[in-house]
C-alpha cells in the first residue's frame, strides 16, 4: 500500500535542520590542529566551522498544516472533515528531533533520529501521534532551475514509517476513521520532500526550508523506505555537484491499484522550480503514458492522463501525489497495458508540439533496492540487509543479484581500505516474494584515517538480468548501502581522563561547539561538575533525541570506555585522572585530507559534500 493509497493525507509547512557544521570537515577531527579560533567560525571566504557551527542538530516541523485528504478513490473529504484544520507537529513530550550525518566522508545520507510526529487541533490536543521510525534522505537533487550549486538550490526526500501510534478521539472525522480502519499493523507509511534550505547566517529563515509530505497506510509485509511500485529511473548529465536529471524529472515511483483502477504518482520530489524553495517550473505539459513499439520498431506513448501541475497551489495541496485517471478508473484493456509496459512521463513544447519522454521505466521493468541502507557498526557485528527486487511493480522470484563495493559516491580522498574489513556474498539470489537478504560481516579495519575512526564503505547490489543492457541500464546514484565501520578501541583498565579519555572528549569538544554553552567536555573539572546528565546523555539508546551526542559517531567500546569512567550512577566520586602522557607529535599530514576550502561553494553543506564525491575525481 504506502502512502501512495486512496486513503491518504497531504501536508506542507516548513522543517528546521541546525547541524553543528564543524563535523563536516574531516581535517577538524585532528586534535593535533585544531585550532578553535579559527574552525569554530566561518568569515573572510575561509571554510572554518563552515555556516552554523554552533548548530544543535535539532529538526523540527513548523507550522505544517494539512492541505487535503482523501478518504477512497475519487473522493475528498467533506470541507467539514476536521482533519482539514488539524496541525501536523512534532513531540510535545519531549526535545526536538535530531539530524544526524553517518560519517565527515558519508554526508549524503543524512538521518532523522528521535522524531515524534503528531496529528493535532489547533489547540495542541494530540489527535494522533507515532515515532517516526530513523530514516536518512535520499534522491539528493539540483532542482531549482538556474540556481548555483549550493543547499538551497536541493531538495531530498525521506520516506519512513510512523509506528508506536497512539489514537486520540478522532471524533466525527471520516477522514481518521478510514485511515485507522485501513490500518490494522498499527504502522503508517510517511514520504516528505525537502527544498528553499536557507544556510544563511542573519536571515529571517535560517536553517529553515519548505517541506511537503504525504501519510497513508501501511503493512508489516512492505519495505519501510521505498514504496514496492513501478520506478521511473532517470539518466543523469554529465557529473557535477548534485545530480541533474537529462530530462528535468528526477526519480519517481507510481503504484498501480488494480482495485480502484488507478496509477497513483509521487512527483514530489521529481518537478523542478524556478527558484528554490519557489512554484514549480513550466516544463510544458506533462503526461503520464505507458510505450509500446509500432510495426517498425517505433515507441508509440499511449496517454494515461494529463497531469496538471502547474495549477495554482498544486504542491502544496497534493505534495506532488498524483491519481490517474482524475476521475473513473482504467479499463480493464488499459490496466492489461500497463501491466506489462513501460510506464514513462512525456513533456510536451507548447510553441512546437513536440513531444518526448523525459524519463521512464527500465526497458525490462525491473527495480532493485535496499530498505535499509545506512549501517553502524562495531568490529564483528553482523548485519542483515533485505533487498527487493521487482518487475513491473511485482516481486522478481528467483532473480540473481549481484554484490560489490561502490564507494564512488563517498566523499573520499581515496577508494576506502582495507575492503577486507567488510564481507559479503558477491551473489544472492531472491525468493518467491521477491526478497533477498544480504549477510554483512564485519573485522577490525584498523586505523586507515588515522584521527578518524574506523572506515566508511559503500556497497552497491545490481540484478544481473540488469547487466544484459551494460552502461545503457539506468542507475539511481542513492541506491547503494553505506557502511560506517569503527575501529576497534581497547582503553587503559581502569580507564582515567589523561589516558583514554580526553582524547575522545577532546575531539566532541572541538567537533560541536554548542557543548562549550553549558560545559567545557576538553577541561576535566568541567566534566567532573557534570557527571549525572553526562552518565544520563551517553546511557540513552540511540534513537533517543537526547542521546549523545548527538551524531551517533561514538563506537561502542568507546562509549562503554566513557561510561566506566564517569561511574556508576549516583556516585560523587570524581573519575580517576591518570597522569599526562608525553606530548604526541602532530598527526597533519599523516593522511591527505581534501583541501575543502576548494569545494566550500558559497556556505558549505550537502553542495561541499556532493562535490568531493570519489566519483567526480575518477572523472
């Protein structure tokens, strides 16, 4: 089912996204250079902390609001359902969410962790409320027309499930009524796109951007983070910055409902806009067709409708969600077609009445991805990927897959190493159900970053049929699995401030800045006065908002180490100091770095990121 089902609500509004920005650049995570005065700012064209260094992580959802409902195909709420006035928010309960980078060399697949998503009257009563479950962006793009490369120009989608849910009185909404009976898993499936991020220090809306989102049901039995449909995958010009689309339409997905006899569309983040954060641009007309080949080899569209995206406040109200047929329902000759063709989105010139598909389907039909696609791990953890491949938006039994490492869309100096440190099967095969697991096993990979820990990996799986159509088969750059790998980490036993312990809270000191408001973690007797909510912060699991900190960056034998150290709960006893070891020559230079003042565009952010992509420098 997913969000993309008859019974479905939209939303728009706007996020907040404050990360510390200091962590962004691998050279700060040298405790040999660091240099406080200068990487805790950004001033002079210099990268420094890069644009919100004292950020808090903190993502939060700001005024959205619902736009529309739809209570079966072809039907609306009344104007009179109550959930057309409702408020969609985050928790009310406790602090805002976080945003959370996997790695300083892994910045393209950044999580939501610890967010709380509430359905609520415009008096704050909770109607409805569910965890969203941790999920990183995906289908990163440039999309605003003409915009130069940096963040405000992108926009990304999150795609997750709402679980845990709690049901307030729903009241006389049919609206709720429906989307509770049409979920009996007690899950919801949320997709929401993000663009217009400002990361301009001193403007009215800094750390803001525009989100719009769709909430429907779900099943236990579908993947969490993609939608089990029909994929139109995108051909991409040549590399740059943030992927660009040959045809102007990002990576879309559609679901066709034989029972209601409709295709239904997500165009949300596939539309490109004339200005970030702005109306969407006029392409020309847009149709949704399905191609079949003339007696001379020819591909023929076949209309499925027109898509009427440019009309007044069209994004806002459908989040780009799109049913065809608008009204009634395919025959059942049309369904037949669509079954077995490629789907695919033709554009239209209006002066010269030229028509040509600006993105499409494979030619076989076929789509593979992961659900998850973002591990941490620690030296000997297993993890399990599941993988689903389709054909024509059904399960592909028995398809062949192959596995491999991918790190060209890492943003590494080098090809990651030693690749020994991460095994898995190069072939797995899928089931009746179309799923296939992918085993992960992991070793020790050492200290190959030297003031970094551990290693970052990617991992990408492709069917095999797929390879019968060579560098002719479209690939989607954000399916792959990205591996964050620590290293192994023995303290000194017991552990003590001058031994194991102030190089780890050293580099958090310098890395988030916004600690330095209520603590000094660098200076022994500022931690000392902190014990309890220390103890508390690094105790909290990781999907909790307070967890700290706040990136998920520390491995587990180090946060056991800190945990020792700070003692047991309750105890006032200071933490055993040790004594200063000889001064450690500098680490600079022991590992090229990027020189990131190079590729900073304007601020710094996922724009810096997308540009040092291992790819781009094979190029």
């Amino acid at each position: 089912m997913s969000y993309l089902h008859p019974v479905r609500l939209h939303f728009k509004g706007k996020f907040q996204a404050a990360p510390s920005t200091v962590n962004n650049d691998p050279n700060h995570f040298n405790n040999a250079t660091f240099d406080r005065t200068k990487d805790w700012k950004q001033e002079g064209g210099q990268a420094g902390g890069w644009w919100n260094p004292m950020g808090d992580a903190s993502w939060r959802l700001i005024g959205c609001k619902v736009t529309s409902a739809w209570v079966g195909a072809d039907q609306p709420v009344a104007a009179t359902d109550p959930v057309l006035a409702y408020l969609l928010a985050d928790s009310d309960r406790r602090v805002a969410a976080k945003i959370v980078d996997l790695d300083p060399e892994q910045q393209m697949v950044s999580q939501v962790w610890g967010l709380q998503v509430r359905l609520a009257k415009a008096d704050g009563t909770t109607v409805l409320r569910g965890d969203f479950a941790t999920a990183p962006f995906t289908d990163i793009w440039g999309r605003a027309l003409g915009g130069n490369n940096d963040d405000i120009n992108a926009c990304a989608a999150y795609q997750s499930v709402l679980e845990n849910l709690e049901w307030g009185d729903i009241g006389n909404s049919l609206f709720l009524h429906e989307l509770k009976l049409q979920s009996p898993d007690a899950l919801l499936s949320i997709k929401f796109d993000v663009d217009g991020y400002n990361l301009t220090p001193g403007t009215a809306d800094f750390t803001l951007g525009r989100i719009v989102g769709t909430i429907g049901p779900c099943t236990r039995k579908e993947p969490r983070h993609f939608t089990l449909g029909r994929h139109l995958m995108a051909a991409p010009v040549a590399p740059g910055g943030f992927f660009v689309p040959a045809g102007k339409i990002n990576f879309c997905e559609a679901m066709v409902n034989e029972d209601a006899g409709k295709t239904y569309l997500d165009l949300g983040n596939s539309l490109p806009t004339t200005v970030p954060g702005g109306p969407l641009a006029d392409l020309g007309s847009l149709e949704l067709v399905y191609l079949t080949q003339d007696d001379q080899g020819n591909t023929v569209p076949n209309s499925l409708g027109k898509i009427g995206y440019l009309a007044d406040g069209w994004y806002e109200q459908t989040a780009g969600v799109v049913a065809l047929p608008a009204s009634g329902r395919f025959s059942s000759d049309q369904l037949s077609m669509i079954e077995g063709n490629q789907l695919a989105l033709t554009l239209t010139d209006p002066t010269s009445g030229q028509s040509q598909v600006a993105i499409s389907e494979p030619a076989d039909g076929a789509y593979l991805r992961a659900d998850e696609f973002v591990f941490r791990m620690n030296p000997g953890d297993r993890q399990k990927a599941t993988l689903y491949a389709t054909q024509w938006g059904k399960p592909f039994a028995d398809a062949l897959i192959f596995n491999f490492f991918d790190p060209s869309q890492l943003q590494t100096p080098a090809p990651p190493q030693p690749t020994s440190a991460v095994s898995f099967p190069p072939t797995v095969k899928t089931n009746a159900d179309g799923i296939a697991v992918l085993e992960i096993s992991t070793r020790d990979p050492g200290n190959p970053r030297i003031f970094i820990d551990g290693q970052v990996f990617g991992v990408r799986s492709v069917l095999a049929d797929s390879l019968a159509y060579a560098l002719q088969y479209p690939v989607n750059p954000s399916d792959f699995i990205s591996i964050l790998l620590w290293g192994g980490f023995t303290s000194d036993s017991p552990p003590t401030w001058f031994g194991s312990i102030q190089p780890l809270l050293q580099q958090y000191a310098n890395l988030y800045p916004v600690m330095s408001r209520f603590l000094d973690l660098s200076d022994y007797d500022s931690v000392c006065a902190n014990l309890t909510p220390l103890r508390r912060a690094f105790s909290l699991p990781l999907t909790d908002p307070d967890s700290m900190p706040v990136t998920r960056d520390l491995s587990n034998a180090k946060r056991k180490a800190i945990l020792t150290w700070l003692g047991p709960e309750g105890s006032t006893e200071r933490p055993l100091k040790g004594t200063p070891a000889p001064a450690a020559a500098s680490q600079a230079g022991k590992r090229a770095q990027i020189p990131m003042g190079a590729v900073v565009a304007t601020h710094g952010g996922k724009a810096a990121a997308a540009a040092r992509r291992l790819i781009l420098r094979w190029h």
